[in-house]
C-alpha cells in the first residue's frame, strides 16, 4: 500500500468518525424537538467552521475531507436551526 492511500484512509476514517459523533445529538434534537440545552455560541462557530473545512477541502479536492465536511455541516445546520428556531 503506498503512503498516499494510508493517508487517505486516515483521513476518511477521522472524517467519518466526526460525522457520526454528531449523530447521536442530531437524532435526540429531532426525537425531542428540543436543543435548549444546547450553546448556541457553540453551535453557530461550530457550524462556520464545518463549513470553511468543507470549502478547505474543495480547494484541496481531498474527497473525504469535503465529504465528511459536508456531511456534519448538515447535522450541525440541522441542530443549529432547531436552536434558533426554538421558543
């Protein structure tokens, strides 16, 4: 295997691991239609940096940091939205 495709299986698998760390939170927001307990501080620079690593990667065209990026760019916009959106 060459040092390239070990890299970018590490990267793939920390992508994806960032990803599915945000699920459990995403899944709770959603079952209790609630993030009042949640930062919103937290959450808005959260999500801004979610979002320049997804157009970091862009520019990279490293895949699985776009991919992943954008992925937990979702999960974040999702609980972000409920926050603000909350009464």
């Amino acid at each position: 295997m060459s040092e390239t495709f070990l890299i970018e299986c590490l990267g793939t698998l920390a992508g994806l691991l960032s990803t599915l760390s945000f699920l459990p939170q995403a899944i709770k927001v959603w079952r209790t239609q609630s993030s009042r307990d949640l930062s919103l501080g937290m959450y808005v620079l959260y999500t801004f940096a979610l979002l320049f690593w997804g157009i970091y990667g862009w520019l990279i065209q490293s895949w699985p940091l776009l991919i992943t990026e954008v992925l937990t760019f979702l999960l974040s916009l999702y609980i972000l939205i409920m926050k603000l959106t909350e009464k």
